[in-house]
C-alpha cells in the first residue's frame, strides 16, 4: 500500500502544477497572466478555436486525474490499518 500511496503523492504533485500551468494559459478576460503569453494579442489577430477547445479538454482531463488522486488518497489514508 506504500508504494501506491507514493505514486499516488507523485502523481498529484505533477497534476496539480501542470493544472496551474493550463489554467494560467486560458484566454483571459483581459489584462491578465494569460496576455503574458500573448492572450492579448489573439483578440486582435483572431485565436484558433481548435486550440483553445483543445486546452479546455487537457485541463478538464488533468482536473479529472487531479481529483481521482486526491479521493484515492483520501480513502487510503482512511481505510489505512496501523
């Protein structure tokens, strides 16, 4: 079970940093974190909606993966015999 738990820890701690990594690169609202990566200019120039659909479902397949581990966790560390 500890070797679960590890990968389990490890795989939670990449998800949740590539989670924050997508989230930041979402077209914004205005000026925000995204325009640093170039979200401002992409009203002007006309973004791809192919890329965009495409990073909603890589961080909605993250979030799913983010939250499998955190429940997993959960019910490791609870149903865990001394």
């Amino acid at each position: 079970m500890d070797i679960l738990e590890f990968v389990l820890q490890v795989v939670l701690g990449i998800t949740s940093v590539l989670l924050t990594l997508l989230i930041l690169l979402h077209k914004g609202r205005g000026g925000g974190l995204s325009d640093m990566f170039g979200g401002g200019m992409s009203s002007a120039v006309g973004s791809s909606g192919l890329a965009e659909r495409n990073l909603n479902r890589f961080t909605v397949v993250l979030a799913l993966v983010w939250f499998v581990a955190i429940v997993a966790l959960g019910l490791i560390t609870k149903f865990e015999v001394i």
